[in-house]
C-alpha cells in the first residue's frame, strides 16, 4: 500500500475517512495489517504529505494512533498529550491540519484506564503536571455519579472511564467554541469532528 498522494486525498470525505479509520481498527484487533512497504512511504512522502484525518489522543503508551488505526507514514496526522485536550497550539496545529493541509476528519480519541484522568480525579499534584490536570478537571466535574466523594476516585474504574468519556465530549465542545475555522469548515460539511474511546483490554475503538 502506497502513502497518500494529493489526488487520492482528494476523494476522501469525511465519512470516508472515518471508514478507513473503522476498518483499520478491525485489522489490528484482528492482529491483521495492510500490506505496506514503510521505506517505500518514506520516498513517497518525501515531497510532500497528504494525510486524511488527523487524531487527538493520549501520550499512553499503549494508545498509538497509527498502530491501532493500522495506518502508515502520510495517512494521518498525530497529536498527543496526556489526557487528551486542546489549547490554543493544539487547535492551531488542528487549524493547519484542516485548512491547510486537506485532512478531512478530526477524532479526539479518549481511552479506558487512563493516568492522566485517575490523576485529575484524585487531585494530583506535581511540578507542571499540576496544570495540565486542572485542565481535565471540568470533567471529572461533569460526571454526576457516584455523589459519594470515596468513590469519585481512580479506584473506581467505571468512574474514570465515564469521566474521560465525559473528556472526550467537552474537548469536542471546545474545539467549536475556540476554533471559528474548524467550526465552519464542519458546518460547510468539509470536515466531521468526532469523538471515540479505545479500549485497552480489547484493542477496540467506539466512535460515539
């Protein structure tokens, strides 16, 4: 499989995209991948790159886009940080991806388990990561259930993982707010934002 060229990324569409995406998290839960020379990519993306979507996600080890979504050098633009949020750089990055660049989908990719979640919701502090978890603190507010404070921890797993649902969502919302060129872009049917949450146990990804 060859690396995305200008004309192929032209016939993508948001609801394409999201497909492809789709269909490659099958192959890697299935332990199957597409059949592409990752040295051939290199020389084909030498001059230029035409990615299809770009990914907003975790830096958890376990939850790299490229591999879950069994994709290859070219196809997709990647943003990591712990928790999954965005800040003005991040929508700026999104801004280039989209407008700029012809990526045609934007996933915020939340996942089960997750450090930077359970932090937030036991109200960890250290150094600099002290800020980055207030920045998750809206919603492990958001989640209403359970009231008892004992079990708004990250010995709750349900919990935790409601709240990065719950992530995911405002994260989204943020995106629209902050973002006046992506806004339009998906009003204009351009683009699609989505939301969805990897599993760490199964490898399986649930768009919402």
């Amino acid at each position: 499989m060859k690396a995305h060229t200008q004309e192929t990324q032209a016939t993508m569409t948001p609801e394409k995209s999201l497909q492809f995406l789709k269909e490659g998290n099958i192959r890697f839960q299935n332990n199957l991948k597409s059949n592409r020379n990752l040295l051939e990519q290199v020389n084909d993306t030498q001059d230029g790159q035409f990615p299809f979507a770009t990914i907003l996600s975790c830096i958890d080890s376990r939850v790299s886009a490229e591999l879950v979504f069994d994709q290859g050098l070219g196809d997709i633009f990647s943003v990591r940080i712990a928790g999954n949020f965005v800040n003005e750089d991040i929508l700026g990055s999104m801004e280039f991806a989209c407008k700029l660049a012809g990526t045609k989908l934007i996933v915020v990719l939340g996942h089960t388990s997750c450090g930077a979640i359970k932090g937030a919701c036991d109200h960890a502090e250290l150094g600099n990561l002290t800020k980055l978890l207030e920045k998750i603190k809206p919603a492990v507010n958001g989640v209403s259930e359970p009231k008892d404070a004992s079990l708004r921890t990250s010995k709750n797993s349900g919990f935790v993982d409601e709240v990065s649902k719950k992530n995911v969502e405002l994260t989204i919302e943020r995106i629209h707010a902050e973002s006046p060129v992506l806004s339009q872009m998906e009003k204009e049917g351009a683009i699609k934002i989505v939301g969805a949450m990897y599993d760490i146990k199964t490898g399986a990804v649930e768009f919402y």
